[in-house]
C-alpha cells in the first residue's frame, strides 16, 4: 500500500512540474532567439558573458542537482558518478550543491565545498532558479568563477535517465545558433542603446532559465525514477503475498487434515474400546 501511494504521488508530481515548464519555455526560447539574432546581425560583439578567460588558471565550479530523498533506484548515483568523473579532470574543483543526498556524500568524502543551496530540490519554482542564478553571475562577473557547469539528470524517454553537463557560463556563441525564417527578408535591426546593453539584461534571464530547466528536469527524472523503483517494489510485494498466501494455505491445509486424521483416529479407538467391553460384559452375563 505504502509503494503504491509513493508512485501516485509521484506519478502527479511529475505532471504537474512538466506543466509548469511547458508554461514557461516559450518565454525562454524566445530569449535565445533574441541573443542568437544579436549575434548573427551584429559583428564584434564582446561581451562579458562570452569571456573564456585564457591566459591564468581557471577556477571551475559545479552546480549539482541530487535529491533530497533515496528510493529513486540510480538517479542520485548517476550523477554523483558523473560529478566525480568531471571532477578529476580539474585542479581544485568547487562545488554548489542542490540536494541532501549531494550534500551528504560530499561531505562525508571531505571535497572542496563552496556554498550549499539550502533550496530543497523538490518543488522548482522560477523564483528560486533566479536567486541561484544571481549568486552564479555575481561570482563570474567578479571574477571570483571562471567556469561555471550545470549536472543534473535528463530524461531522454519514459524508461531512460541520463546524467549530463552543461555549461553555464561563460556562453558560447556556437550554442546560438541563427535559423533565419523562410522567405522572410534580413532587415536591419537596431538595438538601443546597445547590443551590449541589451545582452546585459537578456542574457541573465537566459541564465536562469536555463537553470529553471535543469531543475525541473532533474525534478521530473526524480519522479521518474521514483515511479518505476515503487512499481517495480509493489510489483515485487503482491508476488511476495501472492507466494507467502500460497504457503500459509498450504500450511493451513495441512493443520487442518492432521486434525482431521486425529479426530479419526480418535474416534476409531473409542469404537474398538466400545466393542472390547461389550463383550466382556456379554462373558459376565454367560
């Protein structure tokens, strides 16, 4: 009963974080759309947010979303795999993380941890994803980050969850790319006062968009994952009680037709004895 009401409660949890990203991504595609027109129509852009920074060592953090609860089969393994495999390719790697079960292993292993979110991974909302956002712009704008990468979990099918990592910042131009629509002429477009003053208030909100998206996703794959490990336990517990039924009846039988046999035999000892002493009785009267 208990697994069964874990997978329906994550089965409307699931569709309900699905709604609410449905909701929101033409907003944020329509923002890709605007940087990735900036990019194409004007030349020699250069901006903050595109500043790969060579020529010192970098300092690389990493966002990871785990979480908050087990009974979710492999999703949290997944990516704490991942994360550390990412992790041994860098010189003092900082992490960010998003979920008790990260923060636990983590800390238990003794790594480098910069800042813990104490936003629960449950529940993504906008808001939250603009503060964390924030937080992650003002340490690169400060220097104090020079890569920044995202690892969460993507859910590629119903039945299949990947662990994957995507970069935050600095953005790469080659991500935007520009599909110009169909029979439509190039016009000059103007942005005022600048394209660099403008990338510095869209690309922010792409930012966190961005993020928004890797928590829900991250999210729904946590739901997924939950709803096939209860499946699969409540299918395993109705085998268990169909087996154990099986056997209790069988034992219940098997009680029941000893008894059986003792009150037969019983009663056929009490017959002989009867039959004994009537005649004993029959001899006395002769």
């Amino acid at each position: 009963k208990i697994t069964n009401a874990m997978y329906l409660i994550s089965s409307s949890k699931l569709r309900k974080a699905r709604r609410q990203l449905a909701d929101a991504q033409p907003y944020f595609e329509k923002i890709t759309q605007t940087i990735s027109d900036i990019l194409h129509r004007t030349s020699g852009v250069d901006h903050a947010y595109f500043d790969n920074r060579p020529g010192h060592p970098h300092k690389v953090g990493y966002i990871v979303i785990t979480g908050d609860k087990g009974l979710a089969g492999a999703y949290n393994h997944n990516v704490l795999k991942l994360v550390e495999e990412e992790m041994a390719k860098v010189e003092d790697p900082i992490l960010f993380l998003i979920g008790q079960s990260g923060r636990n292993y983590f800390q238990h292993k003794g790594c480098n941890i910069d800042g813990e979110f104490m936003y629960t991974a449950q529940d993504p909302t906008v808001y939250r994803a603009r503060e964390i956002g924030d937080t992650f712009i003002d340490l690169f704008r400060r220097g104090h980050l020079d890569e920044v990468y995202v690892v969460y979990t993507e859910m590629v099918t119903p039945m299949q969850m990947e662990p994957k990592m995507v970069k935050l910042l600095p953005l790469d131009p080659d991500a935007f790319p520009w599909h110009p629509r169909k029979g439509s002429r190039r016009q000059q477009v103007t942005y005022v006062p600048s394209p660099e003053h403008v990338l510095n208030h869209i690309v922010p909100a792409y930012l966190k968009g961005l993020l928004f998206g890797t928590l829900v996703e991250s999210f729904c794959s946590e739901q997924n994952a939950r709803m096939n490990a209860m499946d699969t336990a409540t299918d395993n517990a109705r085998s268990l009680l169909k087996e154990l039924s099986l056997h209790y009846n069988r034992a219940r039988q098997s009680a029941i037709t000893q008894e059986i046999t003792e009150i037969v035999g019983g009663a056929q000892t009490g017959d002989d004895d009867w039959e004994d002493d009537w005649d004993d009785e029959e001899k006395a009267d002769l």
